[in-house]
C-alpha cells in the first residue's frame, strides 16, 4: 500500500500534466485565430489587388482604344489629304519648323522695333535740343537786330523831307529788310561806267571823292536824269517818280576812287522790276 508521500508526488505530477495541455491548447487556439486573421486580411488585400488591377486594366484599355482611334484619324486625315503617314508626318514636323521659325522672326522683329523706338526716341531728343538751340539762336538774333535798330538814325533828305531810317552798314541794310516796310536794292556803282539798272530806275557814278566823303552821281527815271552833286555819304538823296509822284530814297555809306556801294529804298506798293525767265 502506497504510503502518503508518494501520493502527495503523483497528484503533483498529474497537476503539471493538466496545466501543460491548457497551455498547449492556448497556443494552438491563438495559432489558430492569427492564421485566420492573417487569412482574412491577405484576402482583402489581394481583392483590393484584384480591382486596382481590374481597373488599371480598364485604364490599359482605353488608352488602347484612344491611340487606336488616333492611328485612325491620322490614317483617314492622311488618306482625305493624299498622303501617306510617313508623309503626314514629315509635314507635322515642317509645320513645327516653319513654326518655331516665324517665332524667332517675330522676336526679332520685336527686338528690332524696339530698337527703333529707342532710337528714335533718342534722335526726338537731340530734335528737342536743336529746337532749344534755335529758340536761343532767334532769341539772340532778335536781341542783335533790336540792338542795331537802336543804333540806326533818322534824318533830312536832300529835299528836305524827314528820311526813315538809315543803314549805314550791309548789316544795318539786312535790318531794314527784315523790317518789311520798304522795298531795298543794294548796288554798288563803278565811276564811268554806263547807267546801271537798280530797282526800276537807272544810276549813274560820275564821280568821287573819297577823302571828304562825298561824290556825284545821275538818276535817270520816268525818261529824265537828275545829277546829285557833291553828295555826302549816309545822307539820303531823295526824288519823286512814277505816275503817283511816289518818294524814293537813295543812301551811298561808303565811296573810294572807283566806286560807291549804297542802296535804294522805295515804298511798299511802288512798281518792282520786270524779270524776264530765259
């Protein structure tokens, strides 16, 4: 008869014995379980797959499709034009070219244009600066001639009637004309020669006298000649002429042995000379 030690050992044995099998048998149910799990999650994976590649494959199909219809259009466009696709092609391709060709010439041209904008801006301004010049230019010209205006006098004529003004100088003469009130011949007279034209009337040197100033010369107007005598330089030699008895004035400013150099002065309305063309 087994005595109480040993039976305390075998209900201790059996107890382990109970425990590993619990053990064993909760491992092989989380085993289970996970392998279910994992079965499960694969197959939702691989459906998800499965319709990623069902419509990647629907995606594949229609791009088909579209570069089908495009060979087609391209073949019919082709055949309406009687060419070949080689040919379409190589005209699609010189259509580029004849493109990015006119491109480059309309930025040239753009570059050009703008080009000439900015130089003519620039020759606007050299405009704007000559303009300037010219105002001072006519600035300083008025202040001259109003400068020698003052300077120009007013005196007697030979008949005793008030002269106007008096030029005394070629550039006293421009003043005058620019003046607009008379009409102005300059001449320049050789003693002994024949009567020369001036204006409409003819004038005569006959003779000098350098160191006093004074000389003698002939009018010859309206078929009569009148002798000036023993006139004075600057002073004005006057006389009446024409059918309305109009006043003309002659003024000599310088004489030498040979020659006197002056100008006729007449009124604005009085006949001018006659010009015949060649």
């Amino acid at each position: 008869m087994p005595d109480e030690g040993q039976q305390v050992a075998e209900v201790h044995t059996e107890s382990e014995g109970n425990a590993g099998k619990w053990i064993l048998m909760l491992l092989a149910v989380v085993y289970v379980a996970g392998s279910i799990y994992l079965f499960y999650t694969l197959r939702g994976r691989i459906d998800d797959l499965s319709k990623g590649q069902g419509a990647s494959n629907a995606q594949i199909a229609e791009l088909s499709k579209r570069m089908q219809s495009a060979e087609t259009d391209s073949e019919a466009m082709a055949t309406q034009l009687g060419m070949t696709k080689k040919e379409l092609a190589e005209r699609s391709a010189e259509l580029t070219r004849q493109q990015h060709a006119a491109e480059q010439r309309l930025s040239e041209e753009q570059k050009k244009e703008a080009s000439r904008i900015s130089q003519v801006s620039g020759d606007v301004s050299n405009v704007k600066t000559d303009v300037g010049g010219v105002k001072t230019d006519v600035a300083s010209t008025k202040a001259d001639l109003a400068a020698t205006m003052a300077k120009l006098q007013s005196t007697i004529g030979d008949l005793g009637v008030q002269s106007g003004l008096i030029a005394n100088t070629r550039q006293d003469l421009e003043v005058l004309k620019h003046k607009g009130d008379r009409n102005y011949y300059e001449f320049t007279l050789v003693k002994g020669a024949s009567p020369q034209p001036v204006g409409t009337i003819s004038l005569q040197l006959k003779k000098t006298d350098p160191k006093k100033g004074k000389f003698t010369i002939n009018v010859s107007a309206d078929d009569r000649t009148i002798e000036k005598k023993d006139r004075n330089i600057s002073e004005p030699i006057q006389f009446y002429t024409g059918r309305d008895h109009m006043l003309y004035e002659l003024v000599v400013w310088s004489v030498d042995k040979k020659q006197a150099t002056g100008y006729l002065s007449t009124p604005k309305n009085a006949p001018t000379p006659v010009t015949t063309g060649e």
